[in-house]
C-alpha cells in the first residue's frame, strides 16, 4: 500500500514536470491533464480495466474478460491491495501521453481518449506481459522464444506511453510555429520539483513488486544508481554539443534513466544499472532533437524520454541480465541469445499493437468531437479557452510590464 501511494503521488509530480515545460498560458490545462486522468481511470480500473488485465478469463492471449472481476467484485481485502498497486501504473501511463499534446488538445476529447485507451491499449498490454498472456511463459508467443522480462513497465508503460505519444502528436498535428525558440519552459523551478517528486515516487513504482527483501534492495539501489548516471551523462552530452549544462537537461536525464531502469531494476547488477543510465542519458539527449528535424511535434519529448529510454531499458534486459532461474541470461554476459530475443519479440509486439490500435482510436475521436482547440484559442491560450481559467494573473503583469509580457507567455 506504501508502494501504490509512491505511485499515485508520481502523477502529481508528473503535473508539475508538464506544467512547468509547458507555456504560462497552458498550464493549468497540462496539469489538469494528468489530473483528469486520475479520476478517470480510478473508475474504469474499478469496473472492468482490473478484470481485463488478468483479473478474467483469457480471451486469445491478448486481454482477459471484463466480467468475471467487473467492479471487483468477490475480490477480498488482499486481492484489493494489488488492484490499487496496478491502478495507479494505468493512471500514470495514460498521463504520461498528454505530454505530446501540449497547447493544443481539447480537454473534453482527453476525457474520452483516456478511458479508451486504458481499456483497449493499456489493460490489454498489462495482460500480454504481466498477467499470462501472449507474451507470458505459457503465451502462444512466450512458449515459442521465451518469456518477456519487463520487471515494472518498460513495454506496458514507457514504451507504450511513448508510442501512443508519436501516433497522437501525428493526428492532432504541431503547434503554430513550432520551433525550438518559441515554446520553451515557463517555470523551471516547477520542472525540477516535478522531477524530484517523480524520483522518489519511482522507489515505489520499481520495488512495489520485489518478492523478497534481498531482491527489494538491488531494486532500490539500481534505482538510485540509473537516473544518477542518466543525470550525469545528459549534462555532460550538453556541455560537449552546446557548451552548457542545464536544469532542465539534469531533470530530463533523470527521468531517462528512470524510464530505462523500470523494466531492468531486478534483472541487473548496480554496475549494470550504471551502463544503463549512462547510454539512456546520451541516447536521449539528442533523442530530443530529433522532433525538429522530423517535423513532428512531441511538445514535451514523450517520445524522446519515454519510448527511447523505455525501448533500451527493455534491450539492455537482453544484453546485461544476471543469470535467471530458466537459465537465460544476458547476452554480454555469457547469458546466450535466447533472452534478447524475447526481448526483441515483446518489443515488436508491443509496438504493432500500440501503433495500430492508438491511431484508431486518436482518428475516431479526431474526425467525430475533434481533438485540437481552434486555432484562435491556441493562440490566446488554452487555459482560458478550455477551463476559463489563468495560472497567473496576466492582467496586473501588464500593467506593470506592458502588452508584450502577455503576448510572450
């Protein structure tokens, strides 16, 4: 329980990440966001995500029915503690999308997304990985090439998330001038308490799961170790490419060797989550950069965090895990090719299915109540056009600093 209340805090702490990278006139709305999702799926986990997770009856190996467990009931109090332990990870990978669509995402068309996608991406994911399905050790995958390994979410959260972050940020389309110079953080101080808070809630969401005392220890120290490096890694990549280092690159880096560590943490030695971080912090610092020249507008690097980092920490499994109880191990370490190649086929998998069910559900919302906000809004900002609300009193700043503080937030 301990565990589960770590986790729930990161989607707060996640608010406070988004609504500090994003623009004074957006923030309320980013926030609101992560927000609105909580409430959300605390409901659908409560009347059928629970069930279709693993809480049912298996339907072909991809989610499990929405009945036998549907509103929880006949579950006892010990059943419970594990339903709101996975609550809170569908609350926070559902959240972590909106940071793709920053400025511009109509607040309605995410209150219909979220429980769409929790109910036919996130649920049927967690049951494919975690609760026996296709890519489980009995699986119709699994029993072919293997067990997946993905310890707390490296394919059903981050790569998920980040994934369903590009296919969003594809159908809504990119902000009105988008450019690196025109949409830069409004608070940092928000960025960097957003990461601490996410940090410490990360102790829960890796080591709610830990089977032992021994095995909670490695979790925790690899926890800490990852993200340190991922920090020191990222700046220093700036400090090579642009001769500086910045508080929101140390944030970032955090967060990237947070991200790569989550499917790993019990899989590898604290030396092994070194190397971890260190490549997640390098790989992500240019990952983010790479938007500008696709033309493709992740407002607030999901895609370059998330999936990136997510996508080698479910590798780097394959490469440096310690020896495991079926024998496979890490192919740098003797481990043989077997565990890469799970790790490659639950990869595979979970990007097909991510991409194609994501875009159906973005373009049927997009093409039937629209999913982006006038363009005139966007301009004037969303906080006001979609919840009549300002973060900050722009009205008294301009009467202290003229029209253009207003026009610039």
């Amino acid at each position: 329980m301990v565990s589960a209340a770590l986790v729930l805090l990161m989607t707060p702490g996640l608010a406070f990440f988004y609504g500090g990278l994003s623009r004074a006139r957006s923030a309320i709305n980013m926030m609101m966001m992560s927000f609105g999702a909580m409430g959300v799926v605390a409901v659908v986990w409560l009347l059928w995500g629970y069930s279709m997770s693993g809480g049912g009856t298996s339907i072909a190996g991809i989610f499990a029915d929405p009945i036998t467990a549907f509103g929880l009931v006949g579950l006892d109090g010990e059943d419970l503690v594990g339903v709101g332990f996975a609550a809170t990870f569908a609350i926070i990978t559902v959240a972590l999308i909106s940071g793709a669509v920053a400025d511009r995402a109509r607040f309605k068309a995410w209150l219909v997304f979220v429980p769409l996608w929790v109910t036919l991406v996130y649920a049927p994911l967690a049951y494919m990985v975690w609760g026996g399905g296709l890519l489980g050790a009995d699986g119709a995958i699994g029993s072919i090439v293997g067990e997946a390994l993905d310890f707390a979410g490296g394919l059903v959260v981050h790569m998920a998330a980040g994934l369903a972050a590009l296919v969003l940020a594809l159908v809504i389309g990119k902000r009105s001038g988008f450019s690196p110079s025109l949409h830069k953080p409004h608070s940092i101080p928000f960025v960097m308490l957003g990461a601490a808070i996410l940090w410490f809630g990360w102790f829960g969401f890796n080591g709610g799961a830990a089977g032992s005392v021994a095995e909670a220890g490695l979790i925790w120290v690899n926890t800490l170790v990852a993200p340190g490096a991922a920090m020191v890694a990222w700046l220093i990549t700036e400090q090579v490419r642009d001769g500086r280092m910045t508080s929101v690159g140390g944030a970032s880096g955090i967060v990237a060797g947070l991200v790569a560590i989550t499917p790993a943490c019990a899989f590898v030695s604290p030396l092994g989550a070194l190397a971890i971080g260190l490549v997640a912090g390098v790989i992500c610092c240019f990952a983010v950069t790479v938007k500008f020249r696709l033309g493709i507008d992740d407002s607030l690097d999901v895609v370059g965090l998330h999936f990136v980092a997510g996508l080698w920490g479910t590798v780097a499994i394959g490469l440096l895990a310690l020896p495991q109880d079926d024998g496979r191990g890490g192919l740098l370490l003797g481990g043989g090719a077997a565990l890469m190649g799970a790790q490659l086929m639950a990869v595979l998998v979970t990007t097909v299915y991510t991409v194609v069910v994501t875009a159906v559900i973005a373009f049927a919302i997009h093409k039937t109540i629209g999913f982006r906000i006038p363009a005139d809004d966007e301009v004037g900002g969303i906080d006001v056009a979609e919840h009549q609300e300002s973060a900050y009193d722009f009205e008294t700043a301009m009467a202290y600093t003229g029209e253009g503080a207003d026009e610039k937030a």
